[in-house]
C-alpha cells in the first residue's frame, strides 16, 4: 500500500522531471534563437560590404546554359553618385552593358569558350569598385580566383568618372577578364603590351563613344599627332630653357622636362615583348604614349594578319611565336609597323583633335 509520504515524494519527483524537460527545452530554443541571430548578425554583416545578386541584382545565362554570369558591388553606387552625367543610369543598365560587351568580346576574339578553363565553376562573380582617387582614372581587372563552391570572382576597378565624366573602359578591362588563361600563368598574353594593346582596340572597336581614351580618332593618326606635338613641346621648352635667365634650379627643372618629353620621339615603347611589367609609372607622359604604341601596334597587327592570327600571338608563350608571321621576328613585325607610321596619310593634326576632344566634353557634360 503506497502511503501519503511516497506520494507526495513521487508527485515532487515527476514536477522536477517536468521543470528539467521545460527548462531544457527553453535552453535549447534560446540557443537556436542565439544562432540564427548571429547568423542574420554575419549575413547582414557581409551582405553591407558586398552585396550580392540575390539581393539587389540579376543573373544571366546569356554567355552558355551552363556558365552564369553574377554581380556584386563594394558600394551601392546608383545612390551614392549624382547620375546626371553617368555612363549607365542604372545598375542594371550596367548589367546589361556587361554582359553584352562579353558577348561581343568573345564573338570578335574567338573565345566563347574562355570559361571552360574554370573547370567545375559555373558561376562567375563580377564585383564593381568605384574609387574617389584621381590615380583610379582608368580600370583595373583582377584575375578570377575561387570564391564558393563552384563559383569565381573577379574585380573591376574604375575612378569615378564612370559616374561623373560619362566615360568608362568597361570593353577594354572586360576585354582583360575574357583574355585570362590559365595556361599562361594567369595572363592574358605573355606581353603586356599585346593584353594592353588589344585591350585598347577592343575598347575603340565596340565602345569608343564611352571610352574617352582617344576619342575615337585613327589610332595611327592619334599616336603620329601626339608624337609629333611632344617633339615640338619639347624643342620649344629646351628653347625657352635656353634664353631666359632663371636660377640654375629653375634652369635644370626645365631642362629635365625637356628631357621627357623629348624622350617621347625616341622611345621604342617596348611594343610586343615578353614582359609581365609596365614599363612605366601610370599616368606619365611616357606610360601614355607606351599605351599608344601599343594600340597602334596590335591595331597594325589586325589590320595585317587578322584577328585570328593577332589572338594567336597573343596565346603565345613568347617572342617566338612572330617567327610563324615574319621571319623575322618581333623585329621585322615592328620595322614593318614603323614603316606604315613614317608613310601614314594623317587627316588630323594635334590641336584639330584636342578641338574635337573639347567638342566631346561638351557633348557629354563636362
């Protein structure tokens, strides 16, 4: 017979069972309810510095079924800016132009199949910076690395006149993107100067009423107009130089800017060599007319042998693939090239393009 005592105990021990099994499962909730806090916390976290597609953007297949193509944004940059002068007034006006250029790129380069070297990533992220920094004038494009499970990304960089001078090299750096193999180290070309160079005449070719980089005038007639205004700049300065009566500080500043400018006539330019190197400092004089020479030197090499036979050179791993073009090389490639310079009908003389160019600001706003 169970008397009143084991009752009353048993009663004690089934309400302390009870209260355990509550408190344990009200631990066990504000433990989920602490992790997906942190979880929104991290996501939330992320999602402010980088935001992705599936939250303020699109995806497209566009490229092939089997490849996507995703955007990313270090800013939301559609609001930061005034977009009265912007190259795209939207993102997705952004978006489109990207996916589009790639399209055209591949199609004119003969690489529609550029991605299948990622082997197992179907996805490719394109992340957009803009900075503020005057030496950020022009582009940059990072090589594609892992990201997520079957995924890449890549980096475009741009100054802010893709929102505040309506111009922006968006062909030229995804000319780069397209252009990168694994095969070649993560390059584009083994010469800097064919990646820069290309890159320069897909710009013009697809996109020169945003570029801006020369307006879309003859790159021939361009390169030959600015060679000879630097010569003359050159000879004027050393002239001036000469005859007035400044310090000797004065003196030997302005002899020296002579000096670099005159350089400019004499200068090769290292067109077309095996170099992973700029061989000068950007935004120089001579890093300018390097970027010249090198447009005009794969323009030449198009016009000559063709596309095909140019991005042949450029999948090249070294000087040695000129030999299949000139027998003599590099060297017959470029005496050939300056050939055409010293004979070309230029219709345009340097102060008839900076006319142009101020015509240009003018129908763009700035």
């Amino acid at each position: 017979m169970i008397s009143m005592k084991q009752l009353k105990d048993g009663n004690n021990k089934f309400k302390i069972s009870k209260i355990k099994k509550i408190g344990g499962i009200l631990i066990f909730a504000i433990a989920m309810l602490v992790l997906v806090a942190t979880g929104y916390i991290i996501k939330k976290s992320k999602s402010d510095t980088l935001k992705l597609v599936t939250e303020i953007s699109t995806e497209s297949n566009n490229i092939n079924s089997e490849f996507t193509i995703k955007f990313m944004y270090a800013d939301d940059y559609w609001e930061k800016y005034d977009l009265t002068n912007a190259v795209y007034k939207s993102q997705s006006e952004y978006e489109k132009a990207v996916l589009n250029y790639i399209e055209q790129i591949t199609t004119l380069l003969g690489k529609k199949d550029w991605y299948k070297q990622y082997e197992g990533r179907n996805t490719l992220y394109i992340k957009l910076e803009i900075s503020d920094s005057a030496s950020s004038e022009y582009g940059v494009t990072s090589y594609p690395t892992d990201y997520s499970p079957g995924s890449i990304i890549a980096t475009i960089k741009f100054g802010n006149s893709m929102f505040k001078n309506n111009t922006v090299v968006l062909a030229h750096e995804l000319t780069h993107l397209v252009s990168y193999s694994k095969l070649l180290n993560n390059k584009p070309s083994f010469s800097i100067s064919l990646a820069e160079g290309l890159a320069d005449y897909v710009q013009r070719y697809l996109a020169s009423d945003v570029g801006g980089y020369i307006y879309n005038i003859d790159i021939h007639n361009y390169l030959i107009a600015f060679k000879n205004y630097s010569i003359a700049s050159a000879s004027s300065s050393a002239s001036a130089s000469s005859s007035a009566s400044a310090s000797s500080n004065a003196s030997a500043s302005s002899s020296a800017s002579a000096s670099s400018s005159a350089s400019v006539s004499t200068t090769a330019g290292n067109v077309g060599i095996a170099s992973d190197n700029y061989p000068y400092e950007n935004g120089t004089i001579m890093s300018y007319y390097w970027y010249l020479r090198s447009n005009s030197f794969v323009s030449y090499l198009i016009q000559t042998y063709g596309i095909e036979n140019v991005m042949t050179m450029v999948s090249g791993t070294d000087e040695n693939i000129y030999y299949l073009f000139n027998e003599n090389g590099l060297n017959g490639l470029v005496s050939n090239w300056n050939q055409l310079l010293k004979n070309y009908d230029c219709k345009m003389t340097w102060n008839e393009i900076m006319d142009g160019k101020a015509e240009w600001d003018i129908k763009h706003g700035y």
